[in-house]
C-alpha cells in the first residue's frame, strides 16, 4: 500500500489530470462551435490551447502512475 504522503500526491495529480481533462474537452468544443460558425483562427486558437491541456493532463497522469509505481517498487524491494 502506499505511504500517505505518496499517496496523497498521486491522488491529487490525479485530480488535477481529470480536471484538465475537462478543461480540454470544454475548449475543443468551443473550437468546435467557433469552427462551424465560420471564425477559423479563433477555432485554431482554442484547438491549440485544448491540445496543450490535453497534453498537460497525459503528463499528469504520467507522473501520478511513475510516483506509485515508484513506491510499489521500493515497498516490495523492502520486503525481501
């Protein structure tokens, strides 16, 4: 099981992973709405920053699973 500190991290990079997620998805479907409306740069502008939110989420849920894969390791080292 992982230690409260670690684990306390990685649920709250978790989190934070998800809530940009959302943040993603909302600005790619303004993108969307903008795009369709026929205001193409303003589309690319929010497209640019959804895809900059989705790939700060992949890193945060990257670092999340690192840390506790991190701890799993050192917990079953520790344990031979």
């Amino acid at each position: 099981m992982l230690g409260a500190p670690n684990s306390l991290v990685v649920t709250a990079l978790r989190k934070k992973a998800v809530i940009t997620l959302q943040d993603s998805t909302e600005l790619f479907e303004q993108a969307y709405t903008l795009l369709r409306d026929g205001q193409l740069e303003e589309a690319e502008e929010l497209k640019e920053k959804a895809q900059s939110k989705r790939t700060e989420s992949s890193w945060l849920i990257t670092e999340a699973n690192r840390l506790e894969t991190r701890e799993i390791g050192t917990i079953k080292f520790n344990a031979n």
